[in-house]
DNA sequence: TCCTTCTATGCAACTTGTTGCATAGACAAG
DNA sequence: CTTGTCTATGCAACAAGTTGCATAGAAGGA
C-alpha cells in the first residue's frame, strides 16, 4: 500500500496529526498521491495499531487537542524495506482521454469548455508548483546549499511541473483537434 | 465508474468479448486507462444485467465460443449523458515519487537502478506509441483523411507520446541529480 | 444570539480494484 | 502423450478508495 509510504515519508520529512498530514496532502505531498482525510485517519489507526507509528496526545490553547504521530523505528525499516523493493512503473487512468476519444460518438464541439476548464485547472496548478518552487527551492528566501531531502523534493516538484506543462500543451492541441473537425464536419 | 464508460467507447469503437477488451485495454485503449480481465468480465456482466449492452453467443472453429458484446441504446444515451457531465481533473498518483522523496531517509544512490528500469519501461512504451502512430495515423498505410474518431483517437495517443516523453527526460533529471547528491554527499 | 468557518477526529456503508485460483477446448512442440 | 501456450470465461476473497454523515470546541461576524 503506497498511502503507508507516503505517510511514512512524510511524517519523516515533519510529524503532525491526521489533520495536518490531510493537509499536505492538498499541497506538497499531493503533488503525486492523493488521499482524503477519512482515507488518512484510517490508515494512521492501523499503523499506530501495528507499531509502526507513535502518538502523542497534544493539548493545545483555543483548538481541540490532536494527536500527533511519528514514525517508530518499525515505520523506519519497513519504508526502508519498501524502497529497496522494485515497483511496478505506473498505470495511468486518465478519465478526460475517455471522454475525448468518446466525443467521436456525440459531438465533439460540445466537450470544447470541458477541456477548456481542464486546461485552466491544470494552469492553475502549474501556478501553484511554480510559487512553492520559488519560495523553497529557488528564491532568495530558499536555504542554500540544499541538502538530499530539499534536492529530492524539489526533483520532485520539477516533475509536476513538467507534468503541468505537458498537460496544458497536449490539452491545447486537444482544442487545436476539437475546432478543426468543428469546422470540417459541421455536423454527423 | 470510468471503465464503464471505456468499455462502451471502445464496444461502439467495435464491438467485441471480454477477452479482446482485455487486449485493448493492454493496448490501444490501455494508453490511458488500464482493466483486468476480472474486472472487466465482471463490469460487463453488470452492465448487461443493467440493460446498457447486447451479448450475442458466437460458436468458433477451433476456439472456445465467445461472446460478443455490442452497445445497446440505453448505454449509449448513458454515454451521451456522461459526456454532458464536467469531471473532477485528475488526481496524481505516482509511486516512484513517494519513493524518490523517501530516498533521502535512505542511500539516495540505491535508487538509481530502480529509475533507469523505469525510464527503459517508459522508453519501450514510448516506441510502442510511435510504431502504433506511424502504422495508424501517419504512415503510408493510414487512411486518409481519418474521419472524426481517428482523429480524436490520434489526439489522445499524442498526449500518450507527450506523457512518455516528459517523464522520460523527468527520469534523466532525477537521475542527474541522485548522481550529483552521491558525490556531493558520499555517505550520511 | 445565531450562523459560519476552521481545527480536529472518526464511523459506516458502499464502490472499485487486485490477487489467486479454476476451468476448458485447441494446437504445437518435444 | 505430456507439457505448455493461446483463446475464453469466471468466482471468491481481500485490499483500497469514496461518500455521506456525525461530533465538538473556538473564533468571528451579522
């Protein structure tokens, strides 16, 4: 299960309680895995339960208490473990390519906004990684010289980006197709 | 469920059995979403049940009959109205990720021959996208001019070239820079 | 005071997806 | 004549992920 290791990781990276980690999983962490907050606090219970995280109950001043977790020596080995395991390249599942190759079967000048909100979405995104990327890792507020984990994070962050960028251009070219067949088979 | 909708696309695409879906969903349509046979056996039973698609029983010479599944009109006004309906953008899931980023509470250089075996799997399907666009769309065997499903089909697979491609040179910067914290940092 | 928002945690039910196994006919190689 | 491969279908058990709902303290605004 890669949600584990992805909590492992960052839980190494910084401790924190379900919320907070739920949180990162909106921004940095999220960049390449996904995952709710129920999904979360499920799999912290189990991981607590087989000693791979500790807890500590923290009371604090005008909020309700968390718990905060750590990653047990456990936790450590068995990411350890994991990343010296060969995995499987991904998989991809990309819903808007089932619909586009589907438009053929409808008309494909309707799905024109469709991919128009996907392209500002994934814009918007780009905009996102290329603030963080300039307030962690290249603007003048960014520690310097990195150490391994910052250089692997921002690695990483460099791959989003280039993802972004991809997916916007290859969505430009989508509309580029859509508007073409609008004009060359007004209608079916 | 998206693999509904993928087998009905790619049932009006041509109709077929659960067994030559789950070829396409190796090939063709497994650029950008993947199924098991289990899973589409079973999704194909559920939507036959639902009325979405027609079997049609086909006894073959020196094979095991088959059954032939085509789309019936209540599965494709399900598709039409699926097209009508916006979708979430993707969410990211890539484990290789969480695994570059945990590199750094591990020896980042053991992590190098598990992304080149990536990159050469993302290199194999890179020259299987190409053989397949020049053999399909570009060639001198393609028809043409393609009709509106070649085209949206040509589309998707140059977003499938762009993916490979990006992560390809992703690959070569992560590994640009597990070489360059190796001889900056020989050991922690 | 009430309404909303933010922090913080979690259960229950359901849907999807994965893994392992099983069957069976036809054909080709050894 | 046995073993392996390809076509062809499927069940059962399990793991993972989603959706809806519920609770609760504190802060801030209408």
């Amino acid at each position: 299960m890669a949600l584990e290791h992805a909590i492992l990781v960052s839980l190494l990276e910084k401790p924190g309680s379900g919320y907070e980690l739920a949180r990162r999983f909106e921004r940095s962490i999220g960049y390449f895995w996904t995952a709710t907050h129920q999904q979360i606090y499920r799999v912290l219970g189990r991981m607590e339960g087989a000693g791979l995280l500790h807890v500590r109950e923290v009371p604090q001043r005008g909020r309700p208490d968390k718990k905060e977790y750590s990653v047990a020596a456990p936790g450590r080995a068995a990411l350890t473990a994991w990343l010296h395991e060969p995995i499987e390249p991904e998989s991809v599942r990309h819903e808007l390519a089932v619909k586009i190759r589907g438009a053929a079967f409808d008309d494909p000048a309707a799905l024109i906004s469709e991919v128009e909100r996907h392209r500002k979405a994934h814009d918007d995104r780009l905009g996102r990684y290329l603030t963080g990327e300039l307030r962690d890792f290249t603007g003048p507020e960014a520690p310097r010289p990195l150490d391994a984990g910052g250089e692997l994070q921002h690695a990483v962050l460099r791959g989003g980006i280039a993802y972004e960028r991809m997916t916007i251009a290859w969505l430009d070219d989508v509309l580029d197709t859509l508007h073409r067949l609008r004009t060359a088979t007004p209608r079916t």
